[in-house]
C-alpha cells in the first residue's frame, strides 16, 4: 500500500512537471515587441484642471455613465469614492506600442482609475493609473482549458503602462470640460492617425490634439 502512495505522488510530480514544461516552452505566436523608440510617446497621466472639484466629478459621471450612448471607447465608470472612480471597458482595447510578429497590434486588458483631488477653489488634479495593464501574447499549450475545451490558453503578460491610454483620458476629459492649453497626445512615430482612429467607435479628438513621433 505504501509503496503505492509513492508511486502515485511521483506519478503526480511528473504529471506537474512535464505541465510545467509544457507550459513554458510550447507558445504559439508569442513573439512580440514595442515599436517605440527610446523616451518617444511619454505622456503625462496626471493633469491640473482649472475647475472645480463638483464640476470635475460632474462631468466624469457625463461622459462615462452608462446611459451615454457615445462613450469614450465604450468605458462606464464605477463610483469607488467621492474622490476614486473605477473605468471599465466594455470594447476590447488594442495596444498601441505592442506587435506581433505578423505586424498586429495585440490585444490588451486596462482598467484605469481616477482619483481626483481639489487644489484650490478653481483647481483640480485628476491622476490615472492602470490597475491592470497585460497583453495577449499568442496562446501556451495547458493539458485542458475548461474555458475553451481545449489545449491552448491565452497567454497573458503585464507591462508597463504605455502612458498613451492614461492621458487620452485626461484629454478626452479635458475637452469636455473646455480645458485650454492641454498639451496634445503623443503617440509613437510607427502609427499612423488611421490606426489611432480605428480604436475608436467615434473618434473625439482634432488632428490638432494629436502628436507623432515625440
């Protein structure tokens, strides 16, 4: 009987290991890489509004509530605290610094969240930070994956925030709001604006509040 039990356990240890294995080693289509240059699209993710705090959260609720029909890249916002909102999105982002070897932009998860805080009587700082930002990387082999009744999973990497999904937030919202001065979005010199359009269900942003190659 016990000699049994040792059999099974290493059994078991064998059957983890060659998962493990198999898990590391066997990748579809995982190959990817950032098109950016050194220091190129940075942007700010967090912003000075010369408004105050009531009109601030007014029109966080405008342009992000659920009954909006033209939403931002489809978000709602989940009220955490007076001063915290949560973004979810219900459209599948697209990254715009992250290819595939086929020359894709691949698919991204981020969930930004504002936190507001009030300067002054007319001042208002809004900072984004992403909860969550992680790619789809092609698929790794599992021995099953109950989601999808198969041997292949999505493979999910985190990365550093690219800055561009924070601050095109801060924009969008400061062009609601009638913000002057904003500085434009930078994104990096490989895209072109059809790309940067094309993940958008409505485009809300002018030419002029874009930037290339900076």
């Amino acid at each position: 009987m016990q000699k049994n039990k040792i059999q099974i356990l290493c059994h078991l240890v064998f059957v983890t290991l060659i998962g493990m294995i198999c898990n590391a080693c066997f990748v579809v289509n995982g190959k990817y890489w950032d098109v950016r240059e050194p220091y190129e699209a940075m942007n700010p993710t967090e912003y000075v509004f010369d408004f105050p705090i009531q009109t601030v959260r007014g029109m966080i609720d405008s342009c992000f509530d659920l009954s909006v029909s033209e939403r931002f890249k489809g978000i709602y916002v989940r009220k955490l605290r007076s001063d915290l909102f949560k973004l979810i999105h219900a459209e599948e982002f697209q990254s715009y610094v992250f290819r595939d070897k086929k020359g894709n932009y691949l698919p991204m998860i981020v969930y930004p969240v504002l936190m507001i805080d009030s300067l002054g009587e007319n001042q208002t700082m809004i900072q984004v930070k992403s909860e969550e930002h992680t790619i789809v990387a092609g698929k790794r082999f599992v021995f099953f994956n109950p989601e999808r009744f198969s041997m292949w999973a999505m493979r999910y990497k985190r990365e550093k925030s690219s800055t561009i999904e924070e601050y095109e937030i801060l924009r969008y919202l400061g062009k609601r709001l009638g913000q002057m001065n904003m500085p434009p979005i930078h994104y990096p010199k490989a895209m072109t604006l059809e790309e940067v359009k094309s993940r958008f269900s409505y485009f809300p942003f002018s030419e002029s509040d874009l930037e290339f190659g900076k």
